[in-house]
C-alpha cells in the first residue's frame, strides 16, 4: 500500500486559479484546454485525464481548465434525506488539483438552473462562447445537460463544427475492473482500505481543523484531535489506524473514530484521532489524516471503562498494525502559519 514519504498540507490555493461561477469568467479566460466532470477522489482514472490534458496544453500553449460542480449532481438529485458520501469536501478537491498543477478551475453552482440547461446551450454558450475551449478530454461515461441528453457524440459533432478537439478518455484498470469513485466508496465502505489505495494511487485521507472537543477521550487517558467533517455523509465509518501530518508534526501514527459516538451519545458524525506517545498541543491547525487500516465498526458501550478498554485493546492492535509496516513517529517540525479552513 503506497504511504507518502512526506505531506505537506498547504491551505492557500497557491498557483491555481478558482472561478466560482460562470458570471466571473472574464475575456482573458478565453483559449483554454479543458476536461469536465466532478472527479469526486482525483484517483487514478482521474488523474490519467489530467496528465494528458497536461500534453494538450503545452501543444496548444493554453491553460488547463477544469469545469466541476458544487453540489455534486449526484448530491443535488438525491435531495437532503439521502445524500451519498463523497471522497472529497471541495477544499479537498481544490488543493489536490492544485498539486496536479492546474492552473484553473470553473466551479458551476448545480442547482434546478443548471440541471434543466440544454446540453446544446452549455456546449454553445460555456464552451464556445466564453470559454473558447481548444481541446476538451471527457470520461467515457459522461453525460451532461437536460435529461442527461448530452454525450460524447454531441460534443464531437460540436467540435466539428466550432472548431475545437473532443477525445474520449478510455477506462483506467486496475485489477482488470475500471477505477472509479463508486469503487472506492465501495471498498471504503467494506474497510478494504489497501483496495481504495490502490485505486486513488494514495491512502484515503480526510482534511480538517482541530477543534475544541468535549474532552472525554482525555479524561478515560487517551485524549484525541476532533476535526469537523464539514460533510453531509462520510464513505468511512468506524475505527481505523491512520497517519495524521499537518504544518506541526509529520505522518505520525494514530487511532482514529469516525462517527456518531453513541456510548457518549453523539449527536454529529465527527473525526477523533489519538496520536500514539504524542505530546502536544494541535488545536486550530489543519492537518490531514490519511486512512490505513481498518479497525472495527463503530458501537455503542454500557459504559466509559468498558469504553476505554475496548480503546486500549485498539490502540494495541493499531501498534501491532504499525509495527509490522516498519511505521514510527515523526520528528516534530517547527509550527508555521496556516490559513483559514
């Protein structure tokens, strides 16, 4: 299972570019390279249409631009009562294309507005008319505007007719099976946390800002880092062993529950994590937490000490876990200022 050598959260957007909206485009965003989707997990599949929107761009001399959406489609159609879990917040998302070297993302608010548009209208209107897209690589499986009537078909007629490039980007296999964000939830789901490696090229991780909690993990001896989900669903539920990194430590190894907290009677899905021999004071910063192994699910205890054994029987079990990997602490890194979350 790849483990980062090093992480380093950065918390501006530092060389991209985010347009939120179509009424913030400007004249000088026209001419671009350009792929669209939610790329929910930026996993493999994903990032094998980057990289070659990245060939495309130094061909045509133009900028990359990724078009997403806020809410998810997905998200919008299944309504508040049922939302399904994504890999990624859109902070999330953001820093990884950042890190992939985007230089420019359009955010496009998914509302009724936007779920009702022709496909013909976003094609001309967006692509053409104010973007003026040069070269446009699309999943194999992408569809878009009213009814979901636009494919890659309509795009490569348009294409013909406007003057710009339409390429199918074919499947990603890994294990034979195409990489998808469906497949990772599912094995995140199923706490196949290697699996869900393999396909993102990476470990699951979440991003968040320590806060303030109500200290019980302190006082049963095993005191934790709470980090709001700031999610409507999570795809990982349970307990896990994981690697946290931020701007004051370094992927140092850890016990982590993510869910509601029902022998405490937790109200809210929240992430707890318990660095092992860890020594410090982590609130206000943002830190990640990368997902390696899988624990136990979540449950509820008739009481705080039969609480606190079944932690320290998990802290045992994620020790065995990171001895096994050859996984130590750390050296502590100088603090250095973050920005807001």
């Amino acid at each position: 299972m790849p483990i980062p050598a090093r992480h380093r959260p950065r918390s501006p957007i530092t060389r991209m570019e985010l347009i939120r909206g179509q009424h913030n485009l400007r004249p000088r965003h026209r001419g671009c390279v350009a792929t669209i989707g939610n790329f929910d997990g930026a996993h493999l599949g994903h990032q094998a249409i980057f990289a070659q929107l990245a060939e495309q761009a130094a061909r045509f001399r133009l900028p990359r631009l990724v078009i997403t959406f806020e809410p998810q489609p997905m998200e919008f159609f299944a309504g508040p009562k049922s939302p399904p879990a994504r890999l990624m917040r859109l902070r999330e998302k953001l820093l990884a294309l950042d890190g992939l070297g985007v230089e420019r993302v359009l955010c496009l608010e998914f509302g009724q507005r936007l779920a009702a548009l022709p496909a013909a209208e976003f094609i001309d209107d967006l692509l053409v008319g104010r973007l003026g897209v040069r070269y446009l690589v699309i999943g194999d499986d992408f569809r878009f505007g009213h009814h979901r009537a636009g494919d890659f078909a309509l795009l490569a007629a348009a294409g013909q007719q406007h003057g710009f490039e339409v390429v199918d980007n074919r499947s990603y296999l890994v294990d034979g099976e195409r990489v998808s964000s469906t497949r990772i939830r599912q094995a995140l789901a199923q706490g196949h946390l290697e699996q869900a490696a393999r396909l993102l090229g990476r470990p699951y991780g979440m991003n968040g800002r320590v806060a303030h909690g109500d200290r019980i993990g302190r006082t049963l001896g095993f005191p934790t880092a709470n980090i709001h989900l700031h999610r409507r669903a999570t795809p990982v539920y349970g307990v896990y062993a994981v690697l946290m990194s931020g701007p004051g430590l370094q992927l140092w190894p850890g016990v982590a529950n993510i869910g509601r907290r029902p022998t405490v009677q937790g109200v809210r899905e929240q992430l707890e994590v318990h660095l092992l021999d860890f020594q410090g004071d982590l609130y206000g910063q943002h830190v990640k937490v990368d997902f390696l192994h899988y624990l136990r699910p979540e449950q509820r205890f008739e009481s705080l000490e039969a609480l606190r054994q079944q932690i320290q029987r998990d802290v045992r079990q994620a020790r065995g876990y990171f001895s096994a990997q050859g996984i130590r602490h750390s050296p502590m890194l100088p603090l250095e200022p973050e920005g807001s979350d």
